[in-house]
C-alpha cells in the first residue's frame, strides 16, 4: 500500500506521460540504446514525460534523452537478487520492491506505450498493456513497437498461432504499431492524445 500511495503522490503531476519499455542489459554501442535516446528526447520535447523502469540499458537511453528534454525524465526503478541500479538521468525516481505497483504507475500516467527490443519483462509489460486496451480495463492507449526487424518474427507468430486458431480476433492485431522512424512514434501517439480531445498546451492535470 505504501508504494501506491508514494507513486501516486510523487506521479501526480506527470500526465500526459509517455512510457517506454526495454531490455536492461543493452549496451550503450547499441543501435536500439541510441534509438532510445532519439525517441525519448523527441517526446520530452513534444510535451511528454517519459517514464521508464529506471534501471541500465534502454531505459537509460529513455530516461537520457528525456532529460536533454522539456518535460520530466521519470525512472520507476524495481530492487531486484542481482541488485538493478538506477540510472542517474531520472529527474524523479522511485523505487519499487512490487512489480504489480510498479506497473500500476506505468498505465495510469501515460497516455502511449513504446516498446523497445527486450526480454522477459518488456514482453510483460507491453503484453500486460495490450490486455488492459484489449479487455477495455483502461482507456486507449496506442502501443508502438519500435524495430521491425526485432518484432517482426514475433508479428508473424501471432498472426500464424493465436490469430489462425481463433484466439486473437483480427482487430486485436491492431491494437499496436511497428514502426523503425523515432518520429513515427511520437506522430502516432500525439496525434491519438490530440484527436481524444487533448492539447500538449492545455498544462499537466493528473487523468
């Protein structure tokens, strides 16, 4: 309880809020770690916060593009057995022991989702989004996968298994985007937040 009531007293004033997810263990050489950076700034820039898990690799990348930004760099860091640090261009970070208040936070503040290459949790995260919009539990939000060369076998599973045996519905394949251009990402998801009513003007009022 008391991580709920410290992420919704320390996030309150974030939205609109974009959150990124990605592989922790990505190096900074890395094509996507720099992708990351591009597409972080970009949104900071267009007027979104930029939340991340906090920690190395992509979402570093995230959070040190945000903070070259206009808006706020957020890192929801998670204490981890193998000791995950928090990167240090977070302008607000808070630290987690619970993954489900973790994700909380995630959902509530943000108004689009960008997935980044990345393993087990960034599949949790983006999946656990795309159930949410899919089941209507939250309000819309555009997921975009960045790295069509990354999801794209992914893409194709989905289409050939849970879609070829009846279990995703054709429509459900729309509920995200792969793109490869950094400003693809933010187009999509401004211009979701601007057609649901919204202005990057209009100031930050928690949702």
């Amino acid at each position: 309880m008391g991580e709920f009531v410290d992420g919704f007293e320390t996030l309150r004033d974030v939205w609109p809020a974009v959150s990124i997810f990605g592989g922790s263990r990505a190096r900074k050489s890395q094509p996507y770690y720099k992708d990351s950076v591009t597409i972080a700034k970009l949104l900071s820039n267009a007027g979104f916060s930029v939340i991340t898990g906090g920690g190395p690799g992509i979402i570093e990348g995230a959070n040190r593009g945000a903070s070259t930004g206009r808006s706020n760099s957020i890192g929801l860091n998670i204490k981890l057995p193998s000791n995950q640090i928090a990167n240090a261009f977070a302008d607000t970070a808070i630290e987690f022991n619970y993954f489900f208040a973790r994700k909380v936070m995630f959902v509530k503040y943000s108004c689009g989702i960008v997935g980044m290459p990345g393993g087990f949790g960034t599949l949790d995260e983006i999946f656990e989004a795309l159930t949410l919009v899919q089941t209507q539990k939250i309000r819309f939000l555009p997921v975009v996968l960045y790295g069509s060369r990354f999801w794209d076998g992914l893409v194709r599973w989905l289409e050939h298994q849970p879609l070829g045996a009846n279990l995703l519905r054709p429509r459900d394949m729309k509920l995200f985007h792969v793109v490869d251009d950094p400003q693809r990402v933010v187009d999509i998801i401004k211009c979701h937040f601007e057609r649901m009513g919204h202005s990057l003007d209009e100031g930050r009022d928690t949702p």
